[in-house]
C-alpha cells in the first residue's frame, strides 16, 4: 500500500509543479542520479503545445529541475519529490502517457527506480481519478477527487522491499518458508475507490498463492496534509492476515509514516 501511495504522490506532486492542464504522450527517459534525459511525442501546458519535445532533469537536493525543449523552451522545478526520486540512482520511464485536465488519466508501460535499498518495478500501470476544483491546491484537488473516485491498476509490481515484507506476512500467518529466496511474485493488482472506500486485490504466487484482498477507507486533512487509512482486514484467500500487515507496517514507520491500528496516517506535504 505505502509503494502505491508514493507513486500517486509523484504523480499529483509533478501536476503540483505544473500548470493546471497538463498533456504528455510517450514519455521516454532514462536517469543516473544527478542527471536524466528523456523525450516526449508531445507535450502541452495550458495552452502551450509541442511535438516532438526533449527534456532533461537535474536532482539538485530534494527538488528536481525540467527543461523541457522544442518549438519554445519551459522549466519546472518539482520540489520536495517524493522519496522514490530523491532516493533513486537509475531511474527508466517508457510509454508514459499523463493527461491533467478536469481529471487525471495516466498510462505507463514500464517504469524501474533503482536505490541503494530497493528496486521498484512497475509495468502495465493506469490510473484514472476525478479532480476536487473547490480546493486552491492542486495536490489537494487530486488527493481529495482521488479518494471519492479511484480506479488503479499494474499488470506487475516487485519491490525488494515489499516482497520481504510480504514473505514475511505470509511465513507468520501460514507457514510458508523459504519466500525469501524469490519465489514470490504480484501481478494484476486493482485499486478502486468510492466515496472514500477502497477495495485493494492483487495475485500472489508463492508457495502458498491465492488473491489478496484488502477493505477499507481514506481520508484527507488539507490543513495538516496527512492522508489517513483506515484498513478493515487483509485476507489471502479466506484467511485474515491483517494483524501481521500492522505488525509488519509499524516497523516501516518513520517521520511522514505513522500506524496507529487500524489507521496509517501518511503526510503527503
């Protein structure tokens, strides 16, 4: 869930930096921490439109620098990005597809971010949410439109990091062993939200496999910017694990994430 999360921020943080429509069509880029450079089939901006765009990117600190060059040259400064950024040291995007207007429709093909700790992978990822205009913020407009309407899904997604947390859920809970060694993979996770309710399911295969299946809700302070999830159960299969998902968040807890069951509470700004 928290990996889910950071990837959203990134998104709505970039539409943040940005002006209040934004278009993007085959996005390419390859990154080596402090430097990347990418290209787009188009780009557009309000009412500024390109073909055939280059960009390239500068980490200075936690802030990310974009030029972004073609028929006329635009910057962007994406500041306090999300730790998946800051952190990376090889990042590649391919078939990235962002249309930023009265919602927010995103396509991605592939996507790796590489730290010293974790290697995310991302692939046949799509996101469609409405957008809150009675909020100034834009960050705000997304998470609160988000939360009321959601519809997230990923053909595959590996992170060393989950798939040790994940092993050991399932080691606790049923018994298995020896999931450290590899032999776990998700596939075909789906993430929809309703009027603040969520359901979370994906395929997991191990020695023991079956669909994970999760319930609960979301909720958003716009003054403090922490973003609250209530989770009602985790089940693999019939069986409940969502005591060892809270025994396993809580020791992932640091100064933006905070686990007080059966609520996470995540500060996005």
């Amino acid at each position: 869930m928290k990996k889910f999360l950071v990837a959203m921020m990134a998104v709505t943080s970039l539409s943040h930096a940005s002006a209040f429509t934004v278009n993007v069509s085959d996005f390419n880029f390859d990154y080596k921490n402090p430097h990347g450079e990418g290209s787009a089939a188009t780009f557009s901006r309000s009412t500024k439109s390109q073909a055939g765009v280059q960009v390239i990117v500068d980490r200075i600190d936690k802030d990310f620098k974009f030029a972004v060059t073609g028929a006329e040259n635009q910057d962007f400064e994406l500041k306090n990005a999300p730790s998946v950024m800051t952190e990376a040291e090889a990042m590649t995007v391919s078939g990235f597809n962002l249309n930023v207007s009265e919602q927010v429709d995103m396509s991605l093909q592939s996507a790796r971010f590489t730290s010293k700790d974790d290697i995310l992978k991302l692939d046949g990822l799509s996101l469609n949410c409405q957008r809150a205009p009675e909020s100034k913020e834009v960050l705000d407009q997304f998470i609160l439109g988000c939360i009321q309407r959601l519809n997230f899904k990923v053909g595959k997604y590996s992170s060393q990091e989950l798939l040790k947390s994940l092993a050991y859920v399932l080691e606790e809970a049923v018994g298995v062993t020896e999931l450290q060694k590899g032999n776990l993979s998700i596939s075909s996770v789906a993430l929809k939200v309703t009027n603040g309710k969520y359901e979370l399911s994906a395929d997991v295969k191990a020695q023991v496999s079956g669909k994970v299946t999760s319930k609960g809700s979301f909720g958003y302070d716009t003054g403090t910017g922490v973003l609250s999830i209530k989770i009602s159960e985790v089940k693999i299969a019939f069986l409940n694990i969502t005591s060892k998902v809270f025994d396993e968040l809580k020791k992932n807890q640091n100064e933006k994430l905070k686990v007080k069951e059966p609520f996470v509470y995540l500060t996005v700004k």
